[in-house]
C-alpha cells in the first residue's frame, strides 16, 4: 500500500536515540562521498564495483542543510537534481484553490525526492523540512548521463520510479475506501517499518509531523485524527505522549487494517 522496498538488513542505526537531527544548521553546502556514507545502500544500488562507486562520488559532490520549516524546493521551480536525504525529515505538499497545504507525502533519511520534476521539467509540489536537515544533491542530467554506463545506477533509478508510483497507487486506495481508523493505522505500521529499516525501534516512533498534516495526508479533519488516536490509546493499541507514539499491540493494527480487504 506504502513503500516498503527498502530492507531492514541494509540499514545502519542513523543515531542513539530516535532523533535524526535536531542540531542548528547553516544554509551551506559540502563536499561529500556516497562510498563511506552509511545510508549508501538505502539510497544507492548495491554491489556497484569502486571504480563505479568512485564515479558517483564525483556526481553526488555537494550536501545541502535545509533548516526547520524552509523548503528545498517549491512548486513551479525548475527542474535540476534529485534528493537523498541524509538526516531529517521533509513533507511534500502542494496548495489548494482555497488556499490550504495539501500533504502529498512524508520523507525520511535514505529515501530521494524530487522525482516529481522529471516530467515536465519544473516541481509540481513544495518540499519542506519538518525538521534541521540534509541532501545529498545529485544532478539529474549527470544522473542519467551516468545510468547509460552503469546499469545498476539505471534499474535503481527505475525502480525508485517505480516506487513512486506504487506509493501514489496506495495513497488513493487509502484515501477512496478506508474508514479513519484503517486510514491511521495503515499510516503508523508503514511509517515504524520504514523507521524500522533505518535501525530504529519496531513499537516506538516520534511525530516529526502535526496531527493537521497526518490529516491532510490522510485525508481527515484534525479533530478525526485526534479522536482516531484517542480511541487507539483507550483500546490500549498505541500510547501517545504529545508526538511520542509507542505501539503497544502491532496485531490489532494490522487486523484494522486487514478488515478493509474483508468487506
């Protein structure tokens, strides 16, 4: 329903606690290089040879920090690079006629953004940091020049398309045929799994995003998403203090999940 390709044995624990980032950045960039980068196989194909490796460390050269509420690229901008983020979270999202955000997703560390500018050349969504962060900056034109050479750079790149739209395909289904309980449950098993896959722990989460924009994600008003999780925590499924969630019993989520496919 989500995207769940990346695997938990590739991942290494991004810090001690459940905190990616939450030092103060400057709005620089630095030199950078994916062969000694530990979330190199979340975001990168694997078995590449070091000569391969070595000619995408010169393509990927540049990190940017993106501060807490700025964006790393707006709706309308032109199109140049893809974005794999190193630390922190980001939320994609696009303006309404009325003048609303609507979420159209949330990104973590080892995952890329910007996939939405290949088409017509220019991004179609705002990218904000929901908290200090930093990308990996890859040029596009470079990126593909590169793929032509190494097939493997070619199928991830492919396959992370791929994605893309296995995620879209999901988030309709989510959003045209599940109640609010279903629709948030869904939302906390795929975002512990993805946190999971990134060494973290499999029953314990924090919210780097608000319960307005869980609900324009999902499709609910505020008050269904505070009132869904209330009724989580009173049915012991989940315990919530402020945007600490601990999931108490991951079964009963998955069977309100699974009653969705039995109706």
């Amino acid at each position: 329903m989500f995207d769940t390709a990346v695997t938990s044995e590739a991942a290494k624990p991004l810090s001690s606690d459940l905190d990616f980032s939450t030092r103060r950045m400057n709005p620089q960039t630095i030199k950078v290089a994916c062969s000694n980068c530990n979330l190199r196989e979340l975001c990168m194909p694997m078995g590449l040879k070091p000569e391969e490796l070595e000619r995408i460390d010169e393509v990927v050269a540049v990190r940017r920090k993106v501060k807490r509420g700025a964006t790393l690229f707006r709706n309308g901008e032109k199109f140049t690079s893809l974005y794999a983020i190193r630390t922190g979270f980001f939320k994609t999202c696009v303006a309404t006629e009325d003048g609303r955000d609507q979420v159209t997703g949330f990104q973590m560390a080892g995952e890329i953004i910007g996939l939405d500018g290949i088409v017509q050349d220019h991004h179609t969504c705002d990218a904000v940091a929901l908290e200090d962060a930093e990308v990996c900056v890859m040029p596009f034109d470079r990126i593909e020049e590169l793929s032509r050479e190494v097939t493997a750079l070619q199928h991830h790149v492919h396959k992370i398309m791929s994605r893309e739209i296995v995620r879209e395909h999901g988030v309709m289904l989510l959003l045209g045929s599940m109640r609010a309980e279903e629709r948030l449950a869904a939302f906390l098993l795929n975002l512990v799994q993805r946190l999971h896959a990134r060494g973290f722990s499999q029953s314990e989460l924090v919210l780097r995003m608000t319960r307005e924009e869980i609900g324009s994600y999902l499709g609910l008003k505020l008050e269904t998403v505070s009132r869904t999780f209330s009724k989580f925590v009173d049915e012991n499924i989940v315990e919530v203090k402020q945007r600490h969630v601990r999931i108490l019993d991951t079964d009963a989520l998955k069977r309100i999940v699974n009653s969705q496919t039995c109706q």
